[in-house]
C-alpha cells in the first residue's frame, strides 16, 4: 500500500487495486507514516523504500 501511494497512487486508485475501503488505506497509510519519518503523502516519493522497510 505504502509503494502504491509513493508511486503517486490515489487513495481511489489503491482501493480499486486492493479491494479495501477509502478509510483503510487512509488508516494503514497514515501508521505507515512515522515509520520511514515521513509526515506528507507528497514526501514518500522521495522514499527509497527497499531500504526504508
């Protein structure tokens, strides 16, 4: 989920991939968030994220 938003996906986009409601991905993505240090969305597409998890 988190390589889907840093690759640019919408929210929409990465529930019609996944299957999963708007507020799960808003949910897993903003607990994701902390983990790499990240505090904008915008911010994990600077992420090398082989290395971040």
């Amino acid at each position: 989920m988190v390589r889907l938003a840093a690759n640019g996906g919408t929210s929409r986009e990465i529930v019609a991939q996944l299957f999963l409601s708007p507020r799960t991905v808003e949910h897993h993505l903003y607990r994701a968030f902390p983990k790499p240090g990240v505090r904008f969305r915008r911010k994990l597409t600077r992420l090398d994220l082989d290395q971040a998890y």
